[in-house]
C-alpha cells in the first residue's frame, strides 16, 4: 500500500502544487547596533525539515513606509516560489524610511550594519542555509531597490547577485522626499551624504566580475530616469547586467510581477555559480 500512496501525494504535488507551500516564520533579530530587537520573516521550502541539503537565500528588502510583512502582502506567491526554485527567502525590516543606510547624522539609526552584522549571521546560524556569495542574493522595492544595490556593493564578499525593482538608485533629484533628509541631513548643506549614497555613484567601485545584477523599473515610475541613467552608467562601466524596462507603475501590481523574473534570474545565478 506504501507505494499507491506514495504516487498519491506526487500527483497531487504536481496537479494541485497549491496544497504545498512553504511556511513562514517570523522571528524577532537583536539588533545591538540600534539596541532593539527587529522582526524579520523567513520564507521555508515546504520540503525544508526533511531535506538534508542546505538552501541558497535571496534577501528582499521592503520600501518606504513598509516593513518586514510587506513583501508578503504584495507577492503571496513567495510561498510557492520558495517550493518552485529550492530557495529561502528572508524579508528584514528596514524601518519606514531607512534607505538601509547608516546615517551619518543619526546614530541611532545603523540599518546597513543591522542587515550586514546582524540579520545575515543570525539567519546562517539558525537556518539550514549555503552560508556563501554564490548562494546568497539581495534585491528590493524603491527604497529596497536601493538599498539592495547599495549593500550588495557595498558588500561583494556577501553576495554573488544583486537586484533592483522600481529602485530609487539617485536620490539627488528627489531632495524633498520620503524622509530622505532625516537620515542624510538636507541637500542644500550636506550634498556629500546624498553623493556618497546614491548608487549611481556607488557603483563606480564594482569591478566587472562582481556581481550578477538585474535592474528592472516600470515606464511610468517616478524613477525611471535615474534607473536609465545607472542602465547607461554600467554599460559605459563594462559592468554586465540584465536591465528591463516595460509599460508599469510604482505600484504594488508590478512588484508583485517583477519579483518572480528576479528570483528565477538568482536561481539561474546560483545553479550556474555552484557548479
């Protein structure tokens, strides 16, 4: 009878692949750079307590004025994707309007150091994860899309691939917005901070093996420009890449579409990297 059974539950994994999906956990990271504990959710396989293997992560980051739940509300098919391409898939929080920097006039705000120092370690030490570069991407929405970009340049002996959604990669042009100035100081008397964070002008350090990068923003999004300018940047840098523009908004409907081109793009990263 084992057998029967067993045919069983494979056909319906594959005819009804809704009836297995991964589970969620959401765990609280201390953070000892900003003296708090940080909520985080973690996306498993629904294969991950039986497997003996070892999983790659993708890390995505929310935007402004979203937290660690954000990613699951816009894109509830995460729960399957994580079963489709063999993947956890760990949401931190980067607070309402960090823009995952550590700012230079508040130190009590350190998300680069909380993500870096704090989240990484933590979930490599408590989750069955392939704890190297060639199995570990980031990317994000808007302010998640920068931040992404600008940890995974920031940081290249963390992450093999990075991406970007709808990604504010140059801050300069928006000095008035989403809480940028509190945690850069204003443009008008600390042009050097919004310099020295935007990505467009971080990028100027990665070397052409670096990272595997894909940046993708809707034609009617705000950032569309800044996006087609760091597109122009990195071609006249050498620096490969996969850009995508295409009809969109910033929106939750076009992260919720984008994301799942970006994680097959990090599973075709990782399969090919682990060789």
């Amino acid at each position: 009878m084992k057998r029967p059974i067993l045919i069983l539950i494979l056909s319906l994994r594959f005819l009804c692949p809704s009836l297995f999906a991964g589970t969620v956990d959401t765990v609280s990271v201390k953070s000892i750079s900003m003296h708090k504990d940080i909520k985080c959710v973690v996306i498993k396989p629904d294969d991950y307590e039986k497997s003996k293997n070892n999983f790659p992560v993708v890390y995505l980051l929310n935007g402004y004025s979203g937290n660690y739940a954000q990613w699951l509300r816009i894109a509830p098919q995460l729960q399957k994707k994580v079963d489709e391409l063999h993947i956890i898939i760990v949401c931190p929080d980067g607070g309402l309007a960090s823009w995952y920097v550590d700012s230079p006039i508040d130190s009590s705000m350190r998300y680069e150091t909380h993500i870096i120092k704090e989240v990484i370690p933590f979930i490599d030490s408590k989750y069955k994860t392939v704890a190297d570069k060639k199995s570990r991407a980031i990317s994000g929405l808007s302010m998640g899309g920068h931040g992404a970009l600008l940890l995974a340049t920031n940081h290249v002996d963390l992450f093999g691939a990075a991406g970007s959604m709808s990604g504010g990669v140059d801050i300069r042009p928006f000095p008035d917005k989403w809480d940028i100035s509190k945690v850069l100081g204003e443009y008008s008397k600390f042009p050097t901070y919004w310099d020295n964070y935007s990505v467009i002008n971080v990028v100027d350090k990665l070397k052409v093996t670096d990272l595997k990068l894909i940046i993708d923003c809707g034609i009617a999004d705000q950032f569309m420009e800044v996006n087609r300018n760091l597109h122009r940047k990195l071609l006249q840098r050498r620096i490969d890449h996969d850009f995508i523009e295409r009809p969109g908004e910033h929106d939750a409907k076009y992260w919720s579409n984008a994301v799942d081109y970006q994680l097959l793009f990090f599973r075709k990263y990782f399969d090919s990297a682990n060789k």
